[in-house]
C-alpha cells in the first residue's frame, strides 16, 4: 500500500540539516498530472488515427502519373520525371511556382541512361515513333540529360568536368616570335635552390609557392540539353550541390561518427575527470585551447579561402627561418566561399572571446573554486557523469516516435487526380508546331489532406515540445536532488553519506512525488515554444508583406526577439524551481516563488558566479568540438584518399567538417549540462543555506572556500560562537568542544 500512496515522508538522514532532516513530501500539483495524463491519451488517438489513414512510403516515395505510389505493388521504387523541362515551362506559363510545380512521374528500378527511351506502363514497345517530339505528351520520352538518384528520384546531373592546367610563368623573359608568356620547365629551380615544381602522388607536377606568377587554365567539358530553361538550369545546379554534400558525408561518414561521436565522448569524460583533480589547471587550458584553436582556424581557412597566398607564408617562414608545406590551391569558387565564410566566422568569435576572457581574467580564480566544489560533488558521486545517457536515450526515442508519427499524418489523406489547361499558351503553341491539336491531357497527382490532418499535426508537434521539456525538467530535478543529499551533509566519513543509492533515490522521489510540478512547469514553457513556432511559419508566410512594409517587418522581428527573451528567462526561473523542489517538496508556484527570492536578494552573488562558470562550460564545448573538427580536417587533408583525384575524393570538406562540428558539440552540451547543473544547485543551496542557517549555532553547511568566494563572511558567526561558549558552564566543555568541532570552520568538502 506504500507504493501506492501518493502521501508520505522521505526517510530522515540523520546528517542532514535540521531544516530539512525530516522534509514532508507529497503530490503536488496532482491536476497538472490528470492534464498531462489526459493529453497523452489524445497522443495515442493521434496516432492511432494517423496508422490507420496514412503511408509514409508516400513521403519517401515519389507518386506516379496514375496517382500510385511508387514501391507498392508491382511498382519500382525510383522515380522519374521524363518531361520536366515542358511540365516547368507550363507551370510558369500558369503561374505556378517551381516549388509546387507537379511533374509527370514514371517508377522506373534505376535511373535511365542518357539516350535510352522510356514509356508509360501500357506501351509495350518503346520505339522513336512513339515519341512526340513537339508537345512531349508521351507515350514515351526520350532521356536527354543524364540524371542521378536522389531520395529515390531521378534528378539532373551536372555531369561538366572541368581540367585545370597550372603553370609557372618567367616574368623575367618573353617567348620569342609569339605573344604569349614564357614558362620554367619542371626541373627550374630559382637562385636558392627552390623548385618552382613539385611531384605529387598521382604523378602530376603543380606550382610550388616559390612561383610568383602562375597562369590557370581550365577547360570544362559536359553534356547538355538543347532547350534552355532558365529554371531547369537552376534545379540541375541545385540537384547536383546536393548530390555532391550527400556524397560527401556518405564517404566521410565513418570518419565522421569516429570524430563527431566517438572522440566527442571520450573528451567529454576525459575533461570531466581532469576537472576534478585539476580544476584551475583545466580552466587555464580551456582558455588557452580555446584561443589556440580559433587563431588556428582562422589562419588555416584564411589560407584556404585565398585571403592568405602562399607566397605571404613562405615569406614569413623564411624570414623566421622555419620551413613549411606549400598550401595549393586546388579549391573551386564554391570551396573558396565556404572557407572563406569559416575563416570570418572563426575570426570574430575569437576576438570576441579574446575580449571577454580579458575583462574577466581577475573572475577566473572564482570559476576555479566554484567548479572545484562542483567536482567534489561529482567524485563523491562518480556516476553522476553517466546520468545524461538516460535523458538522451529518452529524447532519441521521443524524437524516433514524433517523425515516425508524423510521417503518417502527414501522409493520411487521398491522391486525388487534378487537370492541367489543355488551352494554355504553351500547349497551344506546340500544337500548332506540330500541325495538329491534341486534346489529350496529363493529370498531375497531389496529396490533399483535411484540415482535420493540419489540427492532429499541430497537437502531435505540441506534444514533442511538452514531452521534450518534461524529460529536461526530470532530468533537472533528479540532478538537484543528488546534489541536494551531498550539500546537506557535514560528516562524509561514514558508510553511505548519501544514501546507498542516491540517483535513483533522487529520479524516485521526482516521479513519484514532483511529477505534477514538473509537468507544470515544463507546459509553460511549451507554451512559449508553440507560440515562437507559430510566429515563425506566420513571419515565413509574411515575406512579401514584410518586403513592402517596413514596419510589419520591424514588428514581427521585435515579437519574435522578446518571445525568445522570455523563453530563455522562464527556462532560468524553471530550473531555479526544480531545484528548490528537489530540496523542499514545494509545488511548482509556491518553489518558484522562493527561487526568485533568493536569485533577487542574492543577485550580486549568483550573477557574477553563474555567467562566468556558464562562459567556461560554453568554452568546454568549443574545446572538444573545435578538438574533434580539427582531429576530421587533418585526418582528410593528410590523407590522399580524400585528396583531388583520390579514391573518396570530397567535393566540399567544409560539409562533412560542420557535420562533424555539430554532433560533437551535441555531445559536449550534453556532459557539460549535467556540470552546469550542479554548479547552479549549489549556488541556489548556497543562498538557501545562508538565510536560514544565520543563526544557527551549528553554522553554515559551505565549505570555507565557498563562502570565501562568495563574499559571505564568517567572523560574526564565529563571534557568535565563541560568546556561546563563554557562557557555558564548565561541566559542559566537553560537549562544547564537540559542537565546535562540527561548525562551518571546518570543510565539509571531501
């Protein structure tokens, strides 16, 4: 009948503080739990209701000109668009955008080659007298530009290959009897010795940096179609970007999960591990790695991009006498401009970083103590650090569900069959051409879906936010709670200070006692998400008015900008709460009352502290990121395989870098949350334990340090003290000795 009562007492720690050795807990916030527990039913409706009426190989597949999905059936799986160059000319011509432009598809089980001919299912032979040449209504198409598969669809192929030619220029001498320049040959060397060539391993030669003038000549060579469209031009460079980034990190994607993941999570552990043995040690290297990495950077995409020439490093390298690897320039334009966007990007950061760390250079030793009390807390409590697994796994299930959910309420509705205008201009002028009027027309296939499918998408979204939030806020609350049980807590020599489990103890006592509270507090800020999400896609919808308004424009950026103010101040305040329910049992207003109490009156304290501990975690993350994303690009730039030519040649480092970047600062955050969590509950137990153990004849719970960094001064108490004991009679020094032993003089701290 325990198990089941919601009503009760946690068991007493008899090391814990008088305040809070024997906390009354019960539910709290029970009708946030009804709620919560009511909405998830309408989850499962919704579910159930997009399984029965929808087919996400909808979505995966392409539709074809029957209105049949492709990979049902008898059908293949690829898709192909035999006359999208005419269907995009007539959308244009009716004005239809691109974007929703709907092509006649035929499901094919490759891509066809280029001159092969292509019919609808009913043609039994597919010869050149069923091809019409002048409308192109079919039955069959001829295939006049190579395409690629893409998601299952056959896109245009930008199949140019181009050949660049570098050679080094005499300026010093002109080639007699013609008017062009003169070359050095490969075997040149200048007055020092410097070959002007070099060998590289596919046996070509290419300029060296001691050339100072170079001639480039590229010659492209490629197929296209006769007919120009200005639009389909457009797509076929559009398809082909893309082809080659997904490319890219399909070749990569080993390297990428090793570096991204792997070393991500290892330097995350690495770096917690030395931050408890060594704290202002690892606070000194972040500073100096973080800097490192960004002067680094910025020198190597600078290089990169060409805003550095080779010639300018050479000349510095030889001035200091140090000899380095010339760096080619085998980019394309686009390379060019992705490096030199990395190079900007990585030069403002890092003198913006360079600017804070020197205006809190004299703060650094108050990072230093309170990060060392945090990691007191975590090595008296190793497993903490594995603790952000569990909230991980539950938003990667939560994630997996919503799309797979979605995918079938997006996909829940009928194919219904439209016409096009047989007596549009542009047919009208192909008949003509050909001497005849058809009247045949094709139906292009589009997927309408009820407005009833648009209100269960909306409901199903919401329930990603609140969920999402709800698994932070008992992410959060447990954290509190662990940290909670070490703080209140002076002799840590006995067996089990902290309860033999005190993770799962803490996780327990949140579901069981705080899940209303905290379902509370995670659908406020829901809430304020939805809203932010709702002005986006309105803000999107709005372009054209914003561009002829200047006004709306201003006022839909200012709503946007306060929105996402208030959702970071009410996820601060949120969290403060979750502290001050782990601790005292409170519902979710009455801790956030108090936890803004305490931030007020103890601002000039906690402000300073949490902004620049929170700078350092934010450091930590760039660290091993930036780590991980140098570690990819060396390993790929050394490599000839990743080389022009080579056998995994990428067409764009920089995407599969970003990637790489992204997913190990994914897995930073995550390690450095739990971190920054602990330093926020022991800097709210903090103002707790100074307001109500003032005058306590025990003294403060903090440890010296603390209250040294702080500002919290410990003369009046020990005035206190020793006034106390003079009044005591002298059959009792004994136990005064004993009380004296156990005040805020001593460290609690392990």
């Amino acid at each position: 009948m325990r198990f089941l009562c919601c009503k009760g007492k946690v068991a007493p720690d008899d090391h814990a503080a008088k305040k809070y050795d024997d906390v009354d807990r019960k539910c709290r916030d029970i009708l946030c739990t009804v709620i919560f527990l009511a909405f998830c039913l309408g989850m499962i409706i919704v579910a159930a209701l997009g399984v029965q009426n929808g087919d996400p190989l909808r979505l995966v597949y392409a539709t074809d000109y029957n209105g049949k999905t492709c990979g049902t059936g008898s059908l293949d799986h690829t898709a192909y668009y035999p006359r999208m160059n005419q269907d995009l000319l007539e959308a244009s011509a009716n004005g239809v955008s691109p974007l929703k432009t709907k092509f006649y598809t035929i499901c094919t089980k490759k891509c066809p080659a280029l001159g092969e001919i292509i019919c609808n299912y009913d043609e039994k032979e597919a010869a050149e007298s069923n091809i019409d040449k002048y409308t192109q209504r079919g039955p069959c198409w001829k295939v006049t530009v190579e395409t690629s598969s893409i998601l299952y669809r056959c896109l245009p192929k930008d199949n140019t290959n181009a050949t660049t030619t570098k050679l080094c220029v005499d300026s010093n001498k002109n080639n007699k009897g013609t008017n062009g320049p003169n070359y050095y040959g490969f075997a040149d060397k200048d007055f020092a010795g410097n070959a002007y060539y070099r060998l590289n391993y596919d046996k070509t030669y290419s300029p060296t940096s001691y050339c100072e003038t170079v001639e480039v000549t590229t010659t492209s060579v490629g197929l296209t179609q006769g007919q120009t469209n200005p639009m389909f031009d457009q797509l076929k460079t559009t398809t082909a970007t893309l082809a080659r980034w997904g490319g890219d990190v399909e070749t990569s994607l080993a390297l990428i999960c090793v570096c991204g993941l792997v070393i991500a999570l290892v330097g995350g552990l690495v770096w917690l591990l030395m931050l408890q043995y060594a704290a202002k040690c690892m606070v000194w290297t972040t500073i100096f790695l973080i800097l490192g990495i960004g002067i680094v950077g910025s020198l190597a995409f600078s290089v990169k991009a060409g805003m550095i020439s080779s010639s300018d490093i050479a000349t510095v390298t030889s001035t200091l006498s140090v000899s380095t690897p010339s760096v080619a320039a085998q980019n394309s334009s686009d390379n060019e401009t992705m490096f030199q966007i990395l190079a900007w990007i990585f030069i403002v950061a890092t003198l913006i970083i360079f600017v804070i760390i020197l205006f809190t250079m004299k703060k650094v030793s108050i990072c230093v103590g309170i990060m060392r009390e945090a990691s007191h807390c975590v090595r008296a409590i190793p497993l903490l650090i594995l603790w952000p697994i569990i909230p991980y796994l539950a938003l990667v299930f939560l994630i997996v569900y919503w799309v797979v959910i979605t995918a079938y309420i997006s996909s829940a509705g009928e194919i219904k069959l439209g016409t096009t205008n047989s007596n549009s201009t542009l047919l009208q002028l192909a008949s003509t051409a050909s001497g005849s009027v058809t009247n045949s027309t094709w139906n292009p296939q589009a997927l309408t879906t009820s407005d009833i499918s648009t209100y269960l998408g909306l409901y199903h979204f919401f329930g990603l936010l609140w969920i999402n939030q709800l698994i932070q806020a008992i992410s959060m609350c447990t954290v509190a709670g662990v940290v909670n049980k070490y703080y209140w807590v002076r002799d840590r020599t006995v067996k089990h200070p902290y309860g033999p489990r005190p993770i799962i103890s803490s996780l327990w006592i949140a579901l069981r006692y705080h899940f209303g509270s905290l379902c509370f507090g995670s659908l406020i800020i829901a809430i304020v998400q939805f809203i932010r999400a709702c002005l986006a896609y309105l803000d999107n919808k709005t372009k054209n008015l914003q561009q002829s308004n200047i006004l709306i424009k201003i006022f839909m950026k200012a709503v946007q900008c306060c929105m996402c103010l208030l959702e970071k101040c009410l996820k601060y305040i949120a969290k403060s709460a979750y502290i001050m329910i782990a601790m005292k049992g409170h519902s979710f207003c009455h801790a956030t009352k108090e936890a803004v109490g305490l931030l007020y009156d103890n601002m000039s304290q906690i402000a300073l502290s949490n902004t620049i501990v929170s700078f350092m975690l934010l450091l930590a993350k760039f660290v091993i990121s930036g780590v991980c994303g140098v570690l990819f690009y060396v390993f790929i730039d050394s490599n000839k395989d990743y080389a022009p030519g080579g056998a995994k040649e990428l067409s764009a480092p920089v995407v599969p870098l970003v990637l790489t970047f992204c997913l190990a600062y994914f897995v930073a955050a995550t390690f450095m949350g739990v971190y920054g969590m602990v330093v926020d509950t022991i800097l709210l137990l903090f103002c707790v334990d100074k307001k109500e153990n003032k005058e306590a004849d025990d003294g403060y719970f903090m440890s010296n340090e603390l209250a040294r960094l702080l500002g919290e001064s410990k003369a009046k108490l020990k005035a206190k003290k020793e006034g106390a004991e003079g009044k005591k009679d002298d059959s009792s020094s004994s136990d005064s000795s004993d009380s004296e032993g156990e005040g805020c003089d001593e460290e609690p701290v392990s």
